[in-house]
C-alpha cells in the first residue's frame, strides 16, 4: 500500500509477455511522474478508486515478494514450535486418553476427537503443513494440510479458546489464497517460474488490514468503563516488570496510566504508527516493547512473537533485499536473493506502455491498465468482502447471544482481550437422583480438564448434558444438575452467575438467544468499588474481607471453618435475614447493622428485600496468623544466632534454624513450624536466585525446559506412528517407552516452577 510498491519491476501485455522498452524510443532523460500528497503518504491516488476498475487493478498492482516471503517463513516456524507448546503436543495424551470419561467442549456436539493415536497423526499433519509454509515447499498443500487440522483442533475444543489462536487460523486461511512462496523458498528453486515473482497488493492489504483490526479493534472494546477506571487488569501493576515505573509513580498510578492508560493508547494507535512512514519507528519501538512485556506477564505462546513477526509487514515490501544485502558475500547462497528486479507474475495487472510512435515523430508514452482477468477481480472481491467481514464479526454479539456470560457472543473472534478479569468465590454442583430424590454434591471439575465452563453458559449446558451421563455409572438415576457458581468480574461484588435453582441438564439454550437462567450482571453496584478500597485500607493485614451481592428471593449457604476466628456479617445495602442453622436462630439486618456468625457451623444468608442486597464476610483467619507470629519470632531468633547476640541456647527442635544456610542441606526439623518456616526460606531464596540469574542462566534454563517439552510430544509422536503402522506392542514395552518419553530435567529443577508459582501467587506472571 505504500508509494514504492506502486513501481513493477518489469512491463507485461495483456497476453503476459514481457515488453522492454527501447532506449531510443523515449527521452534519454525522462521526468518522473509528479505524484499527488494522498500517493505518497497512502501509495495510491484518488482515481485509484474511483471505479471498480481501477480499485481491482490497484488491489492487483504487482508488489515486492520480499517481505511476504520472510514473514511466511516465520510464521512457519512460529506455528511449528507453537504446535509442540500451545497446541498441546507435548500432552496430547493426557487431554484424549482413550476411554477416559472426561467432559468435553466443542463448538458442535457432533465434532469429537478421533482415538488418540489418530489425534497425533493430526498433530503430525498439521506440523509437516506448518513446516511446509515455513520452508515453502509444496505451499498450496502445506497451508491445506495446517488449516484444516488447525481449525479441527480449535472447534474441537472451547476451553482452549482465545484471540490469538483464532489469529493463527486466519492467517494460516490468509497464506493459503495467497502467494507466499515467490520468494525464498522451495518451490521457487523448483520451479523458476514463480521464483523471485511479484506478487498483487492485495496480499500486504490483507495481512496488514488484519493485524490494523487486531489491534484497533481491542483498543476500542478497551473503552470500556472498567478498563478506563483501571479495574480489569489492576493486579498486573504489582509484577517487577513495572518496577521502573514505580520509581517515579505510585503503584495506583501505575496502574490507571501505564497498565490500562498504556494499553488503551497504544491499541489504538499501533496500527497507524506502523502503517506511515513518519511514525513507523515509533511504532515499531512501542509495539515491540509492549509484545516483550506480554511474553513476561502471560503465558500466551508464540503470540507475542508472532505479532512481532508481522510488524515488518509495513515496512516497504523490498526491505528483505537491502537487510540481507549487508550480510557477507559468502551468505549468499543460503540467504534470500538481494536482486531488485522480481519477475514478472500473471497474478498481477501491469500497465502497459503504449505510445503513437511514428518513424520521425515519437509522443510520450501513455500508461494503461491491461486486461482484467477473472483471478484479479476475484482477489479484490475477497479483499473487499474478509475486511467488511473481519470489522463485522467483533460486533456480532447480538446473533450469538446464547454463547458467554456478561460479553455475549463467541469471545474467541471478538479481540476482547484481557478487558475482564475474574475471581470465584464459590462454586457448587448438587445434583438430585431423578428417581429417589436423593440430593448430593459434585467436586467442581469433575470429569474434566479445564475450569473454563464456569464462566459461560453454553459450556455449561454442555457439562450438565455430560454429568447427566456419567453419574448413571454410579447408580444416580435420571440426575439434575444445579450449579450455584459466585463469581466478581473485575474487583466488583461476588455475585451467582447462574440461577442456582434450574436444572441445566432440562434448561433450554440455544446460541441465538440469551440464557434465560443467566443471572444479569449488577452493573448498578459498580461504585461501590471505590468503597471498597477504603474499606480494605481501615483493616489491618491480618483481617480479610469479601464482599458479597445476592439477589431477591434467594440465599447463600456458607460454612465458616474453625480456621476462620471473628468471622461477621455486615450489611451494606438492602435487608437480609440470617439463620444459624444448628442453634434454629434468625436475625434481620438493616444496612449499617452486624453479626457474629459461629465457626465450624453452616449459616445461611436470605435476601428479603425488593432489591438485591450487599454484604460483606469480615474473618481472621486465626490458625494463618498464629503461624505467622511464629514465623517472626523464629526469623528474629535466626537473625540473632547469626549476628552472635543470642546468648541462651537452642533447644533440639530449633537446632535446625543453624544449618538452614548451608547449601544442600536436609531439612531434618521434627518440629512441624519451624520445617514450614526453613521451607519457606528456601523457596523465597530460589524465588530471589531465580529472578536475579543472569541473561545466560535464564536461557539455559528457558532452553532445557522446552527441550524435554519438546522431546515428549516427538517421542509420544513416534509412538503412536509406530502403532498406527504395526500394532500396539506388549503392555510392558509401552510402559518402558512411555517411561522413556517422561524423563524430565534434573530433579534439582523439576517442578520448580509450581513451587515458585505458590510463592509468588500468580502463575501466569
């Protein structure tokens, strides 16, 4: 789209034939052409689009293979390794164990997965056509054989479901249509036609149109109140990645301006700091360091380097051939050609040269069109009509209204990203005995893999139907599943999610209309919030609080452990009764009025007035606070042996508080607190170790750990290959293969990082 990809390298007829022009059939010094304000900021003209003719000859206008070429490169290796990580190679085992009664979420009940060795030899497909785009090689069927196994994996399974994997589809579908492989490939050394040949604009007007669309399109759903206020990502503030900012501002400040402010303008105006040339190198500073911080604060794959791999396709598309011109002379065979003349390509419309030239008179010469052929008018006519459709989709919630929770519609095409954070409080599955009436109560995830149902309606549906099948295996006969699930979308109240007293298995959902047992969003509760930061800061750190919203007619069921000492209820807004339920006692509270509810007893909370009521649980939880008043006095007792001031001393059991530093050492403490507390001590110095290691230290580690990722998913790979081809071998020559495949990291650092998960808190951080 860009002024200089408006030069074709050569000049083709209509029949396609190449026409060089004589030397002496115009001036030796010829006057370019003046071009307009609007071509060299936007590379086209006003007349460009004044007809349909001449919008599908600038759609089709032959452009530069280079960039588009590299960046079918990397997006072949990103998508190679992102099968391994991402799409779950690595533990395809686990999610499709054959015969396992697990519950699964596809976007249409009738799609299910295959067996499982059957499910690898899709993985394999979709890695050889993914290695295919990478190297170019056999391109149409390599982009076939990745899309359609891509998209299968990714109906197969809603849980998995995000904006970025729904990216890689489209890109993938994109790369298919287009001409990827005219420059730096395979194919192009096998057939000479197509090497090094230009390729139509309206390639680069696709790809960059739809990075233009993710971008843009998640700043403006970004506009959204919570966002705006800084309540949907609040949490990301207190990460060390923002430690710099917090020199010069309060962690509050951080917050509002660099985490959401920072995000909001930068989603809006990457696209357009990346598409002129004025303001692309400050574009592409701020976007890679935004994609860089990503990779640190989300475990979100190869997205933040695939984004970074589409930035280039902005730049002029000949960038490639000045970048690697610079690379020594001996690189050259291997690296991409640097020539600055592609061929020619019947994929493109050239203009002709024609001229009323006559043996002693010779008149300018006079651009026109060729001819416009069925494939030039159908590749604008797909252009046209994937961009309508690509800034359709993101505000097509009102069709598919029966699919998520409070941001109807399928959010994995609607580039919401990371504009809702979630906390659940409590969730209970009861189901009843069809037959007896017989009531009883469900682990939350049972016969599943993922946690994800409980934030949306249809997969919701979908597990009750899968319960409703299972549980007849253990005698419960024509079951009703009731779900009773309390949730708080960015910092507001806990509030149900679902009507608790609907059995989904019977409830009716269809994905053109909401869920008539969805419970409505309190959006009318909203300032609270800013109460709640001040409640919470007159509380010491000992005191926790949750705040709670219910609505008319209904009642929560809690137990309060014995753990939880001083627990009370307060009210905020409407009328409430509560019943202790062993003492048979009920008390009615007003807003402003409190009670003391017992420990290791079940209560219940009814809301008795007209509008929905407000309260909050205020508890101390008194066995965590007596452990960690040990942990200071021990800490203080430590510092004091170490320092030489403790002058009594230590008994036996605190012996242990010596050696603690000693490297390698065993924990031998008998007694229980003081074994916590040396555990303790040492996570938090792995955690310090850890965050200070150095560049290499981190790579080595980075490295080892997707090595044996890796390894496994090739390993279990060769296996189900091998079973395919001849047959499952002995039980106990799979068991010793299986064995082989598992072999972890030195024990030293297996599992280190879910240990370091439950220091830090945060395990996507």
């Amino acid at each position: 789209m860009e002024a200089r990809d408006a030069t074709a390298g050569a000049l083709v007829s209509s029949a396609g034939e190449e026409q060089i022009a004589k030397k002496d059939a115009a001036p030796k010094k010829e006057t370019p052409q003046t071009k307009s304000k609007m071509e060299k900021v936007f590379g086209f003209r006003k007349e460009d689009l004044t007809s349909w003719h001449s919008l599908v000859t600038l759609l089709n206008r032959p452009t530069d293979p280079a960039s588009l070429g590299i960046f079918r490169c990397l997006f072949g290796l990103l998508m190679v390794i992102d099968i391994t990580q991402e799409r779950g190679l690595s533990h395809l085992d686990f999610k499709y164990l054959d015969g396992a009664p697990v519950c699964r979420f596809p976007l249409f009940n009738v799609l299910q997965p295959l067996p499982l060795d059957w499910m690898y030899l899709v993985y394999v497909v979709m890695f050889f056509g993914a290695l295919g785009i990478m190297l170019g090689c056999f391109y149409r069927l390599s982009c076939l054989m990745f899309i359609s196994t891509y998209w299968y994996i990714f109906f197969l399974d809603k849980t998995t479901w995000n904006n970025h994997s729904y990216l890689y589809g489209l890109i993938g579908f994109q790369l298919t249509l287009m001409d990827g492989n005219r420059y730096w490939s395979i194919d192009g050394l096998r057939r000479p036609s197509i090497r090094n040949a230009h390729v139509p604009l309206w390639n680069y007007t696709l790809l960059r149109t739809q990075i233009f669309i993710v971008y843009f399109i998640a700043g403006i759903k970004k506009l959204d109140a919570d966002w705006v206020e800084g309540y949907s990502m609040s949490y990301l503030a207190h990460h060390w990645l923002f430690d710099p900012f917090k020199v010069i501002l309060p962690v509050e400040l951080v917050n509002l301006l660099v985490v959401h402010g920072g995000g909001l303008v930068l989603d809006l105006t990457a696209g357009y700091l990346l598409f002129f040339d004025a303001t692309r190198p400050y574009g592409f500073f701020f976007v890679s360091y935004f994609h860089c911080m990503n990779s640190q604060l989300f475990s979100i794959g190869m997205f933040s380097y695939t984004m970074l791999a589409t930035s280039p396709l902005f730049c002029y598309a000949d960038w490639p051939r000045k970048f690697f011109a610079r690379f020594p002379e001996f690189l050259r065979a291997v690296l991409p050609l640097t020539s600055p003349d592609p061929q020619p390509s019947t994929s493109c419309v050239y203009n002709e040269i024609q001229s009323t030239s006559t043996e002693r008179q010779v008149t300018p010469p006079v651009a026109k069109a060729s001819k416009l052929r069925l494939k030039h008018k159908l590749g604008a006519i797909f252009t046209i009509l994937y961009i309508i459709e690509q800034f359709f989709l993101p505000y097509s919630h009102f069709i598919t209204q029966g699919y998520n929770n409070w941001t109807n519609g399928l959010y994995g095409y609607s580039w919401d990203m990371m504009v809702h954070s979630r906390s659940h409080q409590h969730v209970k599955i009861t189901y009843k005995d069809g037959k007896t009436g017989e009531i009883g109560y469900l682990n939350p995830g049972v016969f599943t893999q993922s946690r994800r149902w409980k934030d949306h309606g249809d997969m919701l549906k979908q597990y009750a139907t899968c319960l409703n099948q299972f549980l007849p295996r253990y005698n419960i006969s024509d079951p009703e599943i009731y779900f009773d699930i309390w949730v708080s979308i960015n910092e507001r109240f806990q509030q149900r999610i679902f009507d608790p007293r609907v059995d989904v298995v019977k409830a009716d959902w269809s994905p053109f209309r909401p869920n008539t047992w969805l419970m409505p969003l309190l959006v009318d509760l909203s300032p609270w919030r800013t109460k709640f930061q001040e409640i919470e800061g007159s509380l010491d750190n000992q005191t926790e609080i949750v705040f709670i919203a219910d609505f008319p007619g209904l009642h929560l069921e809690n137990f309060v452990s014995q753990d939880l000492g001083n627990t009370s209820i307060s009210v905020l807004q409407g009328k409430v009764n509560i019943e202790i339920v062993e003492e048979k006692k009920n008390f009615t509270l007003q807003p402003g009025e409190q009670i003391k509810v017992p420990a290791g007893a079940y209560h219940k909370v009814y809301t008795v007035s007209e509008d929905p009521s407000c309260y909050m649980y205020i508890y101390v939880n008194t066995t965590e606070a007596a452990l960690q008043e040990n942990f200071t006095k021990l800490f203080e007792l430590q510092e004091r042996v170490r320092n030489g001031t403790e002058t009594e001393p230590l008994p036996p059991e605190l012996q242990p508080l010596i050696t603690a530093d000693d490297e390698g050492s065993e924990l031998n403490a008998t007694d229980p607190i003081v074994q916590l507390f040396l555990k303790r001590q040492r996570r938090m110095k792995e955690v310090k170790k850890r965050r200070e290691a150095g560049a290499l230290e981190r790579l080595e580690r980075f490295a080892v750990k997707k090595y044996y990722t890796i390894r496994r998913g090739f390993l279990m790979t060769a296996i189900a290959m091998r079973n395919l081809v001849v047959g499952l071998p002995s039980l106990e020559q799979l068991t010793r293969e299986v064995a082989f495949a598992n072999m972890k990291e030195p024990q030293a650092e297996a599992n280190q990082d879910e240990r370091l998960k439950d220091e830090v808190g945060h395990g996507e951080l």
